[in-house]
C-alpha cells in the first residue's frame, strides 16, 4: 500500500514557482540550489510519497546542482532519458554517445515528470512500500531497480541527504520548513556581484565560488584581512575549494539544538565536521576528549553539543580479603 504524507494548510505563503537568483551563466551552489527547489520537493513529496530527501538529493547528483549541460539547456534535473517520452528532446552523451534526454520547459516540470516517471513505472512500485522517511531504504531500492548504472549511487545519495541535512524536510513540519529555507537567505551586492549570505548555528556564511580566496572575500566584504581565516579557523593563504563554507561570524561553542552528534562518513575531517555545524574546532576536541590534530574513523560518532557519554559497565568491583 502506497503511503502518501498529506501536508494541510490554510495558507501557502511559497509560490510553486521557482526564482533563479543567479546571474546568468554564473554556477549555483549546493545550498542556493536546495533554498531554490526544497519547496517543489516537499510538495511533491505531499503528491506522491518520494521523500523530499530523496527527490533533492538525486536532482543534485544528477545535476550538478542544477549546473549540468542538461540541466541547463533543458532544464533536465534528473538525467531522465526519453524512453516513451513525446515532447521537446535534447541529445547528449552519456553511457554512449548522442543520446536521447527529455527537455522541459522549466525545472519545475522536470520535478513533477520525475515523479510521474517513478508512480508509473512497475519496476519502482516496491519503493511505495518503503517508510517514506527511510532514505537509506529508498536510496538501495532506486539502486536495486536500476535507476542509474553506477555501483555507489545509493552511497552517493546518503552522503547527499547526511551532509545536507535534507532528512528535515520528510516529516510533518517540512513545508515550514521548506519556507525557512527558501526565505531566510540575504544577499550582499559587491564589486563582485552578488553574494549569498545564509546563516547556519545562528552565524552568517557564504559559499566559496570557483577563484575565491580570503584575501579576495575580505576585500570584497569589506572585511579585515584576519578576520575569514580567524573565523574559519583556516591558514589565511590557503586555497578554497568552490561550495565550501566560509564563515562571516566566529563559529560556536556547540552545535544547533537538534545536532547532538555526527557519524562520521569516508573522506571526513574533523576540519570538515568544525565547518558543517559552526562548532569551534577546539570545542569539538574537548566533548570527545580528542588530542588535537586526532582524525576519526569512519562510523565514529563525534559529540557536537556536550561532552562524549560515561562508558559504565556492571561489572562489579572485586572483593577484598583481609587476612586476621
């Protein structure tokens, strides 16, 4: 039985409709990207049961987070192929050369045929099973029925919904949520253009753009030169990497209320995990009792609000014998 989360409310205060807020030709970011498209997701999801997680996730593989060729010259978030498909088509080569894609004539439209494509066809019928907020479930179950050829796609979009923080968009406060998200942005008009400016564990951040560095970002900001490095606890000349974090505020002494802690997936830091939650770094060392410059392992929790749980035992401690 198919298992469908009907959202009610009295007021929809988010259009269906989506807004690019990029220039043209200038690349979107992760997070731009997700603020732009949570809202169709959620609705979506209240359509048809596909948890926003998953809808989000597998837009922004598939998309490059809405930077792809097809998404761009087809607005194709999906990488759907044209199989029964009866409109618009674009060609591009993908698992061999000049293939048939659907082209659409808003992102939106390739939201809402995502949905469809997987409603209608049988071979996806057993994810409608699924509890809607499993997503490492969904995730194997578009694997196993062969949505995409790669052998880590289900991985690919658990570490997408982890790292996102995406799961809070499944469950009955989602499209408030969703409005949070969508809303909450500012924008800062520099000699660069303009620069989003979101706020995470209550501090202000942008995301890091192709050719950035800190002295660029400072001046840019108008900010002091120490100020980005200090902030983001980071050697003032090291090199950005495009979508990471740069914080505007120094980070926090704990995580957001509702972050107790983190399990740590393949390739992470604790650099990585200090920037995804706005935790001081040395903050993050002492609720672990961790010595610095300690790496984790994968599938270790790191603490982000208070210190690391008392191991106890109920092992008894042992008799003492006098001799008289």
């Amino acid at each position: 039985m198919r298992r469908v989360y009907i959202l009610v409310f009295t007021v929809l205060a988010i259009s269906c409709r989506t807004t690019s807020y990029k220039p043209t030709g200038q690349t979107l970011t992760r997070q731009e990207y997700i603020r732009q498209y949570v809202p169709i997701a959620v609705q979506e999801m209240n359509r048809t049961g596909i948890p926003a997680s998953i809808k989000l996730a597998q837009a922004i593989l598939e998309s490059g987070d809405g930077n792809s060729t097809l998404a761009r010259r087809a607005n194709n978030h999906f990488g759907i192929k044209c199989h029964d498909w009866k409109g618009a088509r674009i060609y591009h080569d993908d698992d061999a050369r000049g293939e048939c894609f659907r082209k659409y004539r808003a992102p939106e439209e390739s939201f809402r045929d995502h949905s469809d494509f997987l409603t209608g066809r049988s071979r996806y019928a057993f994810l409608f099973d699924l509890n809607p907020t499993d997503y490492k479930a969904w995730a194997a179950g578009l694997k196993r029925a062969g949505y995409a050829t790669n052998p880590n796609y289900d991985r690919m979009l658990i570490r997408i919904i982890e790292e996102n923080q995406l799961t809070q968009y499944d469950n009955a406060s989602a499209m408030r949520r969703a409005e949070r998200t969508a809303s909450r942005y500012t924008t800062r008009t520099t000699a660069s253009g303009t620069r989003m400016v979101d706020v995470r564990n209550n501090i202000r951040y942008i995301e890091a753009r192709e050719g950035d560095s800190f002295a660029k970002l400072a001046r840019e900001l108008n900010m002091m030169s120490w100020e980005l490095p200090k902030y983001n606890e980071s050697p003032a000349d090291r090199n950005l990497v495009a979508g990471e974090i740069i914080y505007l505020q120094p980070k926090r002494n704990r995580a957001e209320r509702g972050n107790d802690y983190h399990v740590v997936l393949e390739g992470e830091t604790i650099y990585r995990i200090s920037q995804l939650y706005g935790v001081k770094l040395e903050r993050l060392y002492r609720m672990n009792s961790l010595s610095a410059g300690y790496e984790p392992a994968v599938g270790e929790k790191i603490w982000l609000r208070g210190n690391r749980p008392m191991v106890t035992t109920d092992v008894p401690a042992p008799k003492i014998e006098f001799e008289l």
